[in-house]
C-alpha cells in the first residue's frame, strides 16, 4: 500500500512539473511577453528555444464574420483571430507555440481576447492579456476571438512569436519565429462610404488548392497575381477578359505554403488582399 502512496505521489510530481512548464506558455507559466513587442524589449521565444533544423512560419490574422483579413478596426466589433504556424523547411516538427498580443500605440493593451479555441489560453500579465498555446499543438492552428477598443484608440500593432518544437520538453533542437508587427488602423466613417470601389473577399483563409475570389461587381481585363511576403511574384492563370461580380475559382495549388498577397489590377485600379496558403 505504502509503494503504492509513493508511486502516486511521484506521479502527481511529475504531473505537477509538466503543468508548471513553459509549454503551457510563457505568459500564463512565468509572467512573461515574449511576443518580441516592446513590453518585451523584443525578445521572443528565440531567446531559449533554438537549434531544430525546422523553418517557422507564423501568421497572425484577424478576420470579420465573412472570414476576410481585415487590416481595418470597427471599434467595439468582436472579431475571430487565428495564429497560423506552419514549417517551412527542415524536418517536421512535433507541434507549434506561440504567444500574441495586439497593443496601442503607448503599449497598453487593445481591446479583449476571449473564446480561445483548442490549445489555446488567453493568460495576463501586467493588465495585458495574451492569446498563446496550452502545450505543443500538433497543426499549429490557434483560434480565439478579440474585441476591438472603443472609438478614438487609434492604430494598433499586432505582435506574435511562436516556435516549431521537436517535443523533447526542453527548449533544444527547437526553431523560433517573430512576426513582423503588423498595423491595424481605426475604420472612420470616410472608409465606408467608398461604396464604388471594387471590394475583393477572399476564402477559405487559409486555402490549399484553391481560392474562391468574391468581388462587389465585374471586374474587366483583369491581371491577378500572387506576391509572397518575400515579394516574390507569381501570376495566376487567369482564363477569362473578365472576372464576374460574385465567386471566382483561383488555382493556389501550385504555390508552397506561406503568406501572400493576391493582387488585382484592372481597369478599375489596383487592390490587393492578404490570405494564406496551407
Ligand atoms: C527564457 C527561456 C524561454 C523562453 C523565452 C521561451 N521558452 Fe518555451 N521552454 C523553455 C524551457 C526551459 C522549456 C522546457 C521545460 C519547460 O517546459 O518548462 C520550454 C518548453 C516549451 C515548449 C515544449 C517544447 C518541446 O519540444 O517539448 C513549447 C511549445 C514552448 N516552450 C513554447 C514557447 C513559446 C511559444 C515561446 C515564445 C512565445 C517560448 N516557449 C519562450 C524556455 C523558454
């Protein structure tokens, strides 16, 4: 009985140490932004977890009810987030983390993160709430949601850094990635009046062998091309002298995984659209 007692007692240990690591995530474990922001004096996972022949690709999206990437904030409006990892290169990771935040321009929080989805937590530390992962994810797919700040915040930066992790438990033979901070800006009323424009949807985001464009009205001799965020340029194969108001199909299988952004250039001007290859 008493092995027993002891044995028990060396699992909850064990137990104990596996919920205190760092792969639960580094705001909820140790209290620590290590999203690469300024609150963090840019340090990222990259500080401890290094070594792993993997190539880390991190996205870090929002995106309104019709699933589009919006650069653009109504203010109060409750949106879905996704931190998008992905490997690149290498060998294939066991699973991805990753910790986010969205802060205003004097590094204070923006708005609110809720509703995290599988393998994800919303932790705070120092009135900051970060989106990040409950343990290695094998997909590297992490959803939660984010409610905009009221009106008059202004523009917002987006901040994300996660890693491509070989599952040892320890920070060795992984491979850590930081976003490149992306900005969000405040939607004024002048933003939605523009009802003339051409206004392109993207989905799915992210997409694998192809994408359906959704466009306000018909678009005339239209040039569509893929631009990687190395700023490589892809054409697409485009069949008709016009794409039609309503859904278009477009090939995606040939492009690696990755972020990009799908040009359009027309007679009616330029618009470009981000989404994510899969
Ligand atoms: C100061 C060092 C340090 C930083 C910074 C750090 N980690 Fe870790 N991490 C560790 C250590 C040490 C372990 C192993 C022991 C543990 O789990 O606590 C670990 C383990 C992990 C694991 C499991 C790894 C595996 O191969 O099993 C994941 C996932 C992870 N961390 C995610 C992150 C993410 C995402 C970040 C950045 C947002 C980050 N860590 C930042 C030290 C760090």
């Amino acid at each position: 009985m008493r092995n027993y007692t002891i044995l028990f007692s060396c699992f909850l240990a064990v137990l104990g140490f596996i919920f205190m690591s760092s792969s639960g995530g580094r705001a909820n474990i140790f209290n620590e932004d290590r999203t690469g922001s300024p609150l963090a004096s840019g340090q990222f996972c990259g500080q401890c977890h290094a070594g792993g022949n993997f190539s880390p690709i991190i996205e870090f999206v929002i995106l309104d009810s019709a699933q589009n990437v919006i650069f653009e904030y109504e203010p109060g409006q409750t949106y879905s987030a996704m931190v998008l990892m992905s490997n690149g290169g290498g060998s294939t990771p066991s699973g991805f983390g990753f910790q986010a935040s969205i802060l205003q321009a004097n590094n204070s929080m923006a708005g609110n993160f809720s509703n995290p989805g599988t393998g994800a937590q919303i932790s705070t530390v120092n009135q900051v709430e970060y989106a990040e992962q409950t343990g290695p994810k094998a997909n590297g797919i992490f959803e939660f949601e984010w409610t905009a700040p009221s009106a008059g915040t202004g523009t917002l930066t987006m901040y994300a850094a996660g890693n491509a992790v070989n599952g040892n438990g320890q920070s060795t033979g992984d491979a850590s990635v930081k976003l490149t901070p992306t900005t969000l800006t405040e939607k004024t009323s002048i933003g939605i009046a523009e009802t003339q424009e051409i206004s392109l949807r993207i989905f799915p985001i992210p997409a694998k062998e192809e994408i359906t464009l959704d466009l306000n009205q018909e678009v005339r001799n239209p040039q569509l091309s893929f631009i990687g965020l190395d700023g490589k340029v892809f054409e697409a194969p485009i069949l008709t002298s016009s794409l039609q108001k309503g859904a278009n199909q477009i090939q995606t299988g040939h492009l690696s995984s990755g972020v990009y952004f799908l040009k359009l250039q027309s007679d009616s001007g330029v618009q470009t659209q981000k989404f994510i290859k899969y």
